[in-house]
C-alpha cells in the first residue's frame, strides 16, 4: 500500500480499515493486470489503465464505485446502491466477496 493511502486510511477507526483492507486484497485478488495505486481527488483508487475501482471509507460504512456494479445489483439488494452507483457496506453487513471479486474483475476487462 502506498504511504498516501495507508495515512488516508489511518483517519478511520479500526473496523472501517479492516474492510478497506479486505477490499483491497479482493481487487489485487480479481485480476492478474498490474494495478496502479493512488490517491484521485484524495479518494483510493485502483487502476488498470483507464479502467478503475475506488474504495472510500466513512465513519460506518465503505463506498465502493466500480463500472460493474450496476450489472450485479440483484445479487447486492441487502445492500444500499447511491444514485451514482456506487456500493455501500455498512460496518454491521459482511462483505459479500464472491460477487465483489466478479464485479473488480469485470470493471477491469479490456472489453468493456
């Protein structure tokens, strides 16, 4: 993790780093491309090229925006979609990993 990020991450209370960081391993974990990690517009994202999945924490829940998210949304509908389309998770919900690394994986495709 870059210093930029782990000190973004360092301002949130152990729960939310905790599945940050989780979400974090899912995105490496989704795609053998090499991922560029950075600070946009002091949100943590992650790209490969242009394509990208951002992570940004709150006090009590984690907003995940991927391009994918949007062709998943009936298997997330315990979980909260913004009207940008943007995945929230709450601190009290489990993290649901199995579509989430399906959504980083198809958020980073060539094809899409």
């Amino acid at each position: 993790m870059t210093e930029e990020i782990q000190s973004y991450i360092d301002q949130y209370g152990e729960e939310i780093q905790l599945y940050f960081n989780n979400l974090r391993e899912l995105i490496y974990k989704s795609t053998t491309s090499e991922i560029e990690e950075k600070l946009w517009a002091k949100l943590p994202s992650y790209y490969v090229g242009e394509k990208f999945v951002r992570i940004i924490p709150f006090k009590d829940h984690v907003n995940i925006e991927a391009s994918a998210i949007m062709e998943h949304r009936n298997q997330l509908e315990q979980f909260k979609i913004t009207p940008k389309g943007m995945l929230q998770i709450y601190a009290n919900q489990d993290i649901p990993c199995k579509i989430l690394e399906i959504i980083f994986r198809e958020t980073y495709e060539v094809n899409q």
